[in-house]
C-alpha cells in the first residue's frame, strides 16, 4: 500500500492539531517530527508517494492512526 504526499501532509496536520508545538522553541511534537521528517525526504527525492511498509513502524502506526481517527482522505492509498 502505498501513501501519497497529500495524505502525509493531512496527517501531519491532524497530529499538529492534537498535538501542537509547545515552549518558547516551538518544538514540534514527536509524532509531527516523525512524519516531517518523512515529509522532507519524499521532497528532498521528489518522490510524490511512498510505500508504507518502507516505513519505520512506529511512523506507520501514526499514519494508521490517522487514518482510523480522522477517516483519511479520499485516494489516500493506491497499490
């Protein structure tokens, strides 16, 4: 299966959302540094999808949990 750009950029606005950056540095939480740093990578590679399996576990199950909680978006994963 795998994930689009748009589909990561709406998951990292649903964990932003729940958990938003905090402190006088702004730091953005574990599970949106998580899924940025994935983020910069597809567009370091300019790589416009991404395998889900070729990702950490622990990045999958945030975008998993995306997905269950906010109900994804529409042509999120193509095979």
């Amino acid at each position: 299966m795998e994930l689009r750009i748009q589909a990561l950029e709406a998951a990292i606005n649903y964990w932003r959302a729940r958990q938003p950056a905090r402190g006088n540095e702004y730091a953005l939480s574990p599970p949106v540094s998580r899924l940025a740093g994935v983020y910069a990578r597809m567009i370091y590679y300019r790589q416009d999808r991404i395998a889900i399996d070729s990702l950490e576990p622990a990045i999958a199950a945030l975008i998993e949990a995306w997905r269950r909680d906010a109900g994804g978006i529409q042509g999120d994963s193509h095979a």
